[in-house]
C-alpha cells in the first residue's frame, strides 16, 4: 500500500483531519509504515502535492484531496467525493498561511509575485516613454525574432 492510499482511507473513514491527525489514524490502523525521520512531514508534503488548488511545479495533476478549514493554524483535508463535480473547475477562494506552505510553494509564489512586479515595472516605464522610443522598440523586438532584414 502507497501512503497516499493510506491517507485516502483514513480522510474517507474520518472526513476532514489535519496531516498530523491523518498520520495518527494511519498508524493507529497499522496501514503503512514510516521509515522517515518525521513522517508527519511526509504524510503533509503527500496530501499537499495531491490536492486541489495547489498548483505549485512539483504538485501532481492527480488530485485525491481538498481543503475544508482550518483546525487552529493547520489546514483540514478531507477525501474528494469521485461523484462530486471537479471544483477546480469553480475554484474558491482559498487564503494559505504562509507557515502551512510547502517550501517549492513558497518558492512558486515569490517567483510568482517577482514575476508580476517586473511584468509592472516594463510596462510603466514603456508607457511613460515618448511613442518614437515604442515604435523603435517595437522594430527592434521584431528584427531580433527574425523578422526582417538587419542590416
């Protein structure tokens, strides 16, 4: 048996739990082993890399669990129904503490939010040029494509 499938037997048995108490129903029920240093850890990293609405680059496309609150600062997970209708295709809005974040997570939405304020500054300081510096710069993007003749 994989973890993940420990973790979706024990979160369909108890509905919502949080990766701690998930890990504690696992063992409480003999169905996996940990050979990890801190296996609460391991079940928490499973249960985030497989859950809907987290889509940093090392989560997987296959989603097993959802987030339905908070447990004090812990996110609580629980089992996706099969027959329940995808909801990320209607996401929520769902606001991460940022202790609860995996470290790729963290990395994701720092190059994410440095992404955006460059994306912000090119653009502001474009606008703010004279329009012959635009068209000018407009030509020299295209030559570089290799559009055109450079001579």
């Amino acid at each position: 048996m994989r973890i993940i499938d420990a973790v979706v037997i024990v979160l369909k048995e108890n509905g919502s739990l949080t990766s701690k108490e998930a890990y504690e129903k696992i063992i409480e029920k003999g169905l996996y082993n940990f050979g990890a240093k801190n296996p609460v850890n391991v079940v928490n990293s499973e249960i985030r890399c497989h859950c809907e609405g987290l889509n940093f680059p090392s989560a997987s496309p296959v989603k097993y669990f959802k987030i339905t609150g908070k447990k004090g600062k812990h996110d609580l997970y629980a089992a996706i129904d099969p027959n329940e209708p995808n909801s990320e295709n209607n996401p929520k809005k769902i606001i991460y503490s940022e202790e609860n974040l995996l470290p790729e997570e963290k990395i994701d939405q720092t190059y994410l939010f440095y992404k955006n304020g460059l994306k912000t500054q090119i653009k502001d300081r474009i606008l703010a040029c004279h329009p012959s510096f635009f068209e000018s710069l407009v030509v020299h993007l295209l030559l570089e494509m290799g559009y055109g003749v450079n001579d």
